[in-house]
C-alpha cells in the first residue's frame, strides 16, 4: 500500500498551486494524508476528486468551511497499522514523549504545522512524521512532501522528496 503524505499548503495564499510532481504522485498513492492549513477549500475538492482515498484534518489557519468538513483529529487503520493525523503537536523539545502520551494505542502519527519534516520514533514505537510544506519551505531549504509503504503490517520506505526551488 502506497501512502502520501503532505501538509500547510496555504493555497493560495503561499502558491497558486500544488506543484506537479506532487500531484503526480496522487494517482500512485493508495491512501493520502493531509496534515491541515488547507486555506482553501479548493484545494480539498481537489484531492477529494484525484484520491482513492483521503484522510486529512484541519489547521490552525483553516476557516469555518473546511473545519465543517474536517475533523481536529482523523484516524484509520491500514494494513493492521494504526494511524492519526493532527496539525500541531507542539514545540519539538519533548514531542515523542507528549505524542505517545496523547496518543497511546497509535503506530503512526502524521503532523504539520512547523513546515519542518520530521522523523522520528517515540518510546515505545510510535512514530511521528511531518512531510513539511510542499508549497512554502520557511526557513527549510526545499519544499517537501513523504511517500511511505505499508508491507505486511510494516510501514516502510518512508522517503521525504524535495521539490525544486521556484
């Protein structure tokens, strides 16, 4: 099962688009996850019409509009895997130990909010990933969204993938 991750799009706010390689990516993904600060709601149509399947949450800078059509927190459970999407998770100094605290019975976490991709395991196991921004890098040096594969009960292959400058 192929997954693909993103978060803090900020369209249009940060871009007038998704870039191209990332939405060549959708018609290969399984399941796609999106970490909220959509902005707009055009954005989610999007996805929503190019995805098998979509699982995504709202942001801190998300309107009335995709907050009626989002929760705070998703779950699913993939290939015997179990997964949440959040947005914020907090500052990164103790984030493994307060995720696994707030999320105790998870196997994945994905998140958003900083623009920083991250990549980590808590104690215990649970591990916690942000693809960053695809549209606005920050202080980061790319622009970036993750693939993961789930075999055989096993998430593997998690690969950040760094767009182009521009």
């Amino acid at each position: 099962m192929r997954l693909l991750l993103m978060s803090d799009t900020h369209l249009p706010r940060r871009a007038k688009r998704l870039p191209e390689a990332l939405l060549a990516e959708l018609p290969r993904a399984d399941v796609v996850f999106h970490a909220g600060d959509w902005v707009d709601t055009a954005t989610l149509d999007l996805l929503e019409s190019r995805s098998r399947r979509l699982i995504g949450v709202y942001g801190n800078n998300d309107g009335p509009g995709l907050r009626a059509r989002l929760p705070e927190v998703a779950y699913a459970e993939l290939d015997g895997l179990r997964f949440a999407v959040v947005h914020e998770t907090g500052s990164a100094q103790g984030r493994e130990a307060r995720c696994a605290a707030r999320f105790p019975d998870l196997d994945v976490l994905v998140f958003g909010h900083s623009h920083i991709p991250w990549d980590s395991t808590a104690p215990g196991g649970l591990r916690l990933l942000n693809p960053g921004s695809p549209t606005d890098r920050r202080r980061q040096p790319y622009r970036t969204y993750m693939t993961a594969e789930i075999a055989g009960g096993t998430l593997a292959e998690v690969t950040l993938h760094r767009l182009p400058q521009g």
